[in-house]
C-alpha cells in the first residue's frame, strides 16, 4: 500500500524552533517520544495515512519541516465533541522550503509532491523568504 501524507498550517508558529519549542513544553501530555496534535475531522484515508505518513508543517507560507505519523486516535474535547489525535514521532525532519498558500484544516500531499528531506548538514539552513520561495516556485526551481 502506498503511504499518503498530510499537510497542516502550523498555526501561530514563527519558525520550527517554535514548534519544537511548544512540543518540548507540552511533552509530559503525550506519550514517550511523541507529540500530538488535535483535528476536528478523522482522516477518511487513514490506512495510507497509517502506511509511512508524515505530517508536513506549513510555517509562515512555506512547508518547512515535517513529523512522521505513528498512529490516529480518538480524543473528546471539554466540549464533549470526538475529535483525532495525529500521534506523532517526536522527531522533526527539516525539508526544502516549499510555498503554500493559506488553507483550513489539513490536506492530503502526495508523496510525489512532497518537500525532499533536508540533507543533516543543511538542516539548520537559514530558509528562502516565502516571496522568494513562491516566485521560484512559479518558474519551476523549488
């Protein structure tokens, strides 16, 4: 089975360092070794999901990192409403900055059409201002 990805909106993170950060401080919430975060919608494709997926976070308009998803789970907000748990490696892949526009909730990404892995060495790389990375983007040299 081929494995599918999500992409979500890293919301109210300026850099990963700030997600890194906010998952270092919320650690004692989750499982050993994971992070979490919480959706409204259950993924419809989640046996691809669940088949090698990763999670790629979108950072002020551009993919810039992502977490390898290990598992979905059910979880009921104060609200009493269920909603799913992305359980997650607590691992962060830095990847080649790639565009995107605003969007709500997450979508599925291809693995065709996903950033590559950073190499180690270029991981903590200064990345491309998203102006510039969208205009390369345009002209075919992400």
């Amino acid at each position: 089975m081929t494995h599918l990805n999500i992409l979500k909106l890293c919301v109210g993170a300026e850099s990963v360092e700030d997600l890194l950060q906010w998952q270092e401080q919320n650690a004692d919430r989750w499982a050993p070794g994971t992070a979490e975060h919480i959706t409204r919608m259950w993924p419809k494709r989640a046996d691809e999901v669940l088949a090698g997926g990763s999670l790629y976070w979108v950072v002020k308009g551009a993919v810039l990192c992502r977490q390898r998803i290990v598992g979905l789970e059910p979880r009921r907000g104060s609200d009493g409403i269920e909603r799913c748990a992305i359980v997650l490696d607590r691992e962060v892949v830095r990847t080649e900055a790639a565009p995107r526009r605003p969007f709500q909730g997450w979508r599925y990404l291809d693995p065709a059409e996903s950033p590559r892995d950073l190499p180690n060495g270029r991981a903590l790389d200064d990345t491309l201002p998203p102006a510039l990375a969208q205009a390369l983007a345009e002209i075919g040299l992400r």
